[in-house]
C-alpha cells in the first residue's frame, strides 16, 4: 500500500485513544472536536458541527464548546475520540 493511501486508511478506519492529548489553544473545544471531522472531509461543515455538539452533550460537556481548551473545567478529549467512529481503535501507551 502507497504511503498516501495507508495515511487515508488509517484517518478513515482507525482511530486512536492518546495518553498525552493537548488541545490546540489556537481554537475552541468545539472547533477542536471538529478537526478530524474535517479532515475527513465527508461531512458538511454542519453536520461536523452538529456531531461535535452532540459528542459534547454525550460528555456532559456541551456548556464548554464555545470556550479555549485553557478555560472549561473538565477536558473534553474523549469527545474526539469517538468523532470519526472508527472502525477499530488502538491505544498509545508510549511514554
């Protein structure tokens, strides 16, 4: 398999539970949640939105989507775990 076509297998099939996960400050949990979805590229920009809000609601964290990862109180990482509802998942246990 060419190296650009296991990337894409892996973005679509796979997903991956990190230990170290950090938010990018730079956006919202909201916008943070989205990411892979858009990566991803097979959804509209709303309906990316409107899975993310439920993810967050599913966490309890639906209050917190608007806000920087440095502002809610809880960490919203699980949410985007379950954002492409991979196929199969594996855990880095490095480190």
């Amino acid at each position: 398999m060419a190296r650009d076509e296991l990337a894409t297998t892996r973005l679509q099939k796979l997903g991956f539970v990190f230990q170290f996960h950090f938010l990018l400050a730079e956006f919202t949990v909201l916008d943070n949640v989205m990411l892979l979805m858009r990566r991803l590229g097979v959804q509209t920009e709303a309906a990316a939105r409107q899975r993310a809000e439920v993810l967050l609601q599913q966490f309890g964290l639906h209050d917190q989507g608007h806000k920087r990862p440095h502002q809610p109180s809880g960490v919203p990482t699980p949410a985007g775990r379950h954002c492409p509802r991979p196929r199969q998942r594996s855990a880095d246990h490095s480190g």
